[in-house]
C-alpha cells in the first residue's frame, strides 16, 4: 500500500509540474462557462433551476471532453515509461505490477479530479451567484455532476492503461487512444442515431437499443445525469431511456463495471510485458 | 562462501538470434566484476535475466537463493539500465526519494546518497537541465540508495568525464568494501582502468573468461615489444642479434613472448655502450580485450 501512494503521489507531482492540471482545469473551465453563459440568457420559458439546466449541456460538455482528458492523461502511461526506461527501474524495485497499475490510477484520477473540480468548480459557482433563478437543488445536481464525471475519466483512464499497455510505442499507444475516443463517444452514438432514424418503431428501438446504451459508459453517463436532473429541465434524450429495464439510476453502473474490467484487463497485459 | 548472484548454463535465444550460450558466473559479496564483451554480445540481456525481466531458455539463476524477480530478490538487487530518461520537470531530489520510497529506505537517505554522486548542488534543480553526465550520475544515485546487496549496472561510465569515473571508481570501492557485490558492463578494458576484482568478457553470448585481469594478462600470452635506441654506427650489430625491424636509421624494435623477456633484457645489456636506450612495452588492455573479444577471423583480419 505504501508503494501505491508513492507511484500516486509521483504521478501527482509530475502531473502538477508538467502544468497538465491547470492546462485541463483551463479547458474545463473556459468550455463549461461558455455554457454557464449561454444557459443563464433569460429563457423564460422553463420553470427549472437556473444551474440545473447548465448542468444539462454540461453533461454532454463532459461525454466529449473528459474520457478526451482522460485517455490522454492514461495513454503514455506504461508505453511511455517503457520508451524513457523509466518502468525498469520502478519493477526492479519491490513492487508488484498491480501495484503500479492502481498507484499510477490513483495518481491520474486525483489530476483529473483537480481538473473538473476547479474548471466545473468555478464555472459552476459563476452561474450560481450570476444566474436567475438558482437555488441548492442546482448546487446538488452540479455536485452529482462532478462526482460521476470523476467517474466517468476513471473508466477512460482504466481503458487508456489497456492501449498504453498493449503497444510499445507511445506513438501508437496516442493513436489507439485517439480511436478509442473517436469510437465510443462519436462514432457509437452516430450509429445508434443512424439505426433509430432507420426504424424509429422498430424492434431495435424498442428492445436493444437501451442497452447498447448502456453498454457505452459515456451514454451511460449522459443517461443517468440528464433522467435523475430534475424533472422541470427539458432533456431530449431521456425519452430513449423509456424502454430500460432498470432503473435509469442505475446506469451509473456502466463507467464503473468498465473501469473495473479496464484495470483488470491492463494489470492482465502488464503482467507479460517486458520492460 | 554463500554467493549473492549464481547463474549456471544460461541460454537464451531471441527467434534467430543466440543471445547467450551457457553462461555461468558467480559473485560473492563484496566483489567487483566487469562484463565486457563488444556490441551485441549480450551483456544487457544478460542483466536483464538477472532482473527478472527477460525469461532465459535453460540454465539456473539465483540471487542469495531467490529466483530472479521475485520479491525478495528484488530487495536485494539495484540496477542501473544503459539509458533511462527522468520526468523532466522534477528534481534530482524528488527522483531519488521516490525510488526511495519504493524501496522502503528511509528518506533521511536522500541526499547523503546525491552527496556520494556529487549532485547536492544540482539536487533541487530539474533534471531536464542536467548535463549528461550528471543524467548518468542521477540514475546511479536511484541504484545506490538503500544499500542494495547487489547492483547491477549497465554501462555506468558512458558519458562522465575522466574524474567523475575516478570518482566512480572510488565511489565502487567504497560500496564493495561494505559487502555490496557490483556487476558492471562496459565495452573495454581500458575503460575499466583495472578497478575491478575480477572481469568476464562475453563473445557472442559465450563467456570467454572469467578471472582477474593479471590473470588474463597472462593467459592471452601476447608478446612483449622492445625497442632499442643504438647509434648509427651499432645499429647493424644490434639488428644481426635481436631481429625485427630497424626504425629511424638508429633504433630496432622486435617482440618476443613474456617468458623470453628477462633473458632478452640481459642479451640486451650484455651489448654495453651500443645500446643507448630500451623501452619496453607490456600489452595494452586494449590488446589483451581485442584478444578475448574478438573472434578468430576478425583477429586475422585486423593485423
Ligand atoms: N528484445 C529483443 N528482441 C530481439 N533481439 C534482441 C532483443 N534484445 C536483445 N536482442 C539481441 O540479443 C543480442 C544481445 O543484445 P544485448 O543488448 O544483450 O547486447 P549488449 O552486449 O548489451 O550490447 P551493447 O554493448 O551494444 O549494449 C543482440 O544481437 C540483440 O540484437
Ligand atoms: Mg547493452
């Protein structure tokens, strides 16, 4: 355990030093308060809470941006360290390879934590003071926000470790990653929307389609934040949901089932590369 | 005596290419050994199966009676691979305690350790602006902390200046004297500026010896070269004795093995005021390495 807060604790620093944290809280900040001030122009229309319906786009902000951070922050992580040499010296030391894995997860979720709390942070706080019509339950929902977002990068680190740990070249390793996310949050969604224009009443729409969106772990995320807001914010993609056989709540649980095969598919990989 | 590394009859073969052919060496504590062996002879592989790292095809290695990469041969061993680059952004002394920690030593090790590779002045400065020397020293700092019972390093003195490696050397010596053993690779013998126990030189994965240098010295049975200073008159008559060949109208320089020598010496003297001057020269470590390291045909081919 003391060898997993060390490798956390090295990956923080060097996170910190190498100025990703405050590159990403930036782009997380900038993007979210465009949002926060395109949300706040008076509507009208919607009897919702001010930052509830900010917290709507900002959810769909991070299905984009986050897993982005995330696989970038992941994809060099053992690749890398095999190019620099570096992985030799770290496992001629005493310290299992799932050590490494989970102290170098550890590390890289506390980065990406800094990042969406000081970028939704700060964006989120603006939009509370400045907006019309704000109140606590706007506060909880942007906390919900963040926290899943959290969550959300955990699955996208954990799955950039299996490209980072299944190539040599860290080269190769930012081009699987650059793929994965190309694949799971654009193409995916493209063609589920494809197939549902096709037959929107259709067997597919009716009976597999909710679960192929659960099976991605950013719709997954976008499904579970955009149902549990309350029930005033107009969302479009809720109504895709009706057909779920669980509990929309429970979406939530398809970051994290991917984060966990994520991590034990890497730490299966790593246990055969050689340094 | 209890050996700390034992290898015996390592082989290892990567698809076409044979790596290492039955290699068998062992090191006591406190002992220095040099792998030398040219380009591609294997060294590095080697290490790295001593590290647990690569999987050898046959043979048997332990380190104190544990197998290689195991977490209790791990506590022993420190390595230092032939290139490795630092994050950039962080500071010798952020570096070295963080493998610190992961050795379990305690951090009041830190900077004692820099102290012995001389980067105290430089410890609190990112190592993105360290020299390359000082790169080479960092990392040997990383394998010295925690006194390891063996360390292995890979080509340590590439890059550092001739009194940082003298500094090296001292440094080495004082490391073996407290019962660290040292497995060192390099590419010469006159690199090595005899500051090891003992020196293995690996030749296309074989090991072609393993002992002492004085030892190899003799074993290679290279000749001796003399050269005599004569005078422009004497110089015929010193030719028709020894041989050779005549240089500079009044010197002969001729070779002859090492158990003629003193009695050439004394031939040599016998010729009184004929001789003006004898030089005479043993041959290099350079030479005895080209000996062992080279193969037959290259031998040939180079004269
Ligand atoms: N991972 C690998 N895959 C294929 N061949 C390899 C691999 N590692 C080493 N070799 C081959 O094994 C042989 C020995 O290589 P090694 O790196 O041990 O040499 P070396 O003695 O360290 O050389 P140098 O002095 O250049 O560092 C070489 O022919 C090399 O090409
Ligand atoms: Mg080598």
């Amino acid at each position: 355990m003391r060898s997993v807060l060390a490798i956390a604790q090295y990956e923080i620093q060097i996170g910190v030093r190498n100025r990703w944290v405050v590159l990403a809280s930036v782009i997380l900040f900038v993007f979210a308060l465009l949002l926060v001030l395109l949300g706040s122009a008076p509507s009208g229309a919607t009897k919702a809470d001010g930052l509830s319906v900010v917290v709507a786009s900002l959810s769909t902000l991070t299905v984009y941006l986050v897993p982005l951070i995330a696989l970038l922050l992941s994809y060099d992580a053992i690749a890398g360290e095999i190019d620099r040499g570096t992985l030799q010296l770290t496992l001629a030391c005493p310290v299992s390879r799932g050590e490494v894995l989970l102290g170098k997860f550890l590390g890289h979720l506390v980065v990406l934590a800094i990042a969406i709390l000081i970028g939704y942070g700060v964006a989120g706080a603006i939009g509370f003071y400045f907006g019309e019509n704000t109140d606590t339950t706007g506060l909880v929902d942007l906390g919900r926000l963040i926290a899943t977002s959290i969550a959300l990068g955990g699955t996208f680190i954990a799955i950039g470790y299996v490209a980072s740990a299944s190539v040599r070249q860290t080269g190769t390793a930012a081009a699987l990653a650059v793929a994965i996310w190309l694949f799971a949050v654009v193409l995916y969604d493209l063609a589920l929307l494809g197939a549902l224009l096709v037959n929107p009443e259709g067997a597919f729409a009716k009976t597999i389609f909710p679960y192929l969106l659960l099976a991605n772990p950013a719709d997954a995320f976008r499904l579970f934040n955009l149902t549990t807001l309350d029930a005033g914010v107009p969302t479009g993609l809720a109504a895709g949901s009706s057909g779920l056989p669980i509990s929309t709540h429970l979406a939530i649980l398809s970051p994290f089932i991917w984060m966990i095969a994520g991590l034990a598919v890497s730490s299966l990989i790593l246990r055969r590369v050689q340094p | 005596m209890k050996m700390i590394l034992d290898t015996s009859g390592v082989s290892k073969n990567f698809k076409s290419v044979e790596a290492l052919r039955d290699v068998s060496i062992s090191i006591a504590p406190g002992e220095r050994v040099a792998l030398l062996g040219h380009n591609g002879a294997g060294k590095t592989t080697l290490l790295r199966i001593v590290l647990g790292f690569l999987r050898m095809d046959e043979g048997t290695v332990e380190i104190n009676g544990h197998a290689p990469g195991s977490a209790a041969a791990r506590r022993l061993v420190s390595y230092l691979p032939e290139s490795v680059a630092f994050p950039k952004m962080l500071t010798g002394r952020e570096i070295v305690s963080y493998y610190a920690k992961l050795k379990g030593v305690a951090k009041d090790e830190v900077m004692p350790t820099l102290e012995k590779v001389d980067l105290v002045d430089a410890a609190d400065r990112r190592c993105g602006t360290y020299s390359k020397g000082m790169r080479q020293r960092l990392g040997l700092a990383q394998a010295l902390v925690g006194q390891p019972q063996l360390l292995l390093l890979d080509e340590p003195t590439t890059g550092l200046d001739p009194v940082s490696r003298q500094r090296f050397y001292t440094l080495l010596s004082d490391i073996a004297d407290k019962g660290t053993a040292v497995l060192l690779s390099s590419h010469g013998l006159s690199e090595l500026e005899a500051k090891t126990d003992r020196v293995a030189i690996l030749r296309d994965g074989r090991l072609v010896a393993d002992a002492p240098l004085p030892e190899l010295q003799l074993a290679a049975k290279l000749p001796i070269r003399i050269r005599i200073q004569s005078t422009t008159e004497d110089v015929e008559q010193v030719h028709n004795r020894f041989g050779g060949k005549r240089i500079n109208g009044a010197a002969v320089e001729f070779v002859c093995a090492q158990p003629e020598k003193m009695e050439r010496l004394s031939a040599i003297s016998e010729l009184g005021g004929a001789v003006t001057d004898v030089d005479v020269s043993s041959p290099s470590l350079d030479e005895v390495y080209r000996y062992f390291s080279l193969r037959d045909e290259q031998k040939g081919a180079d004269k």
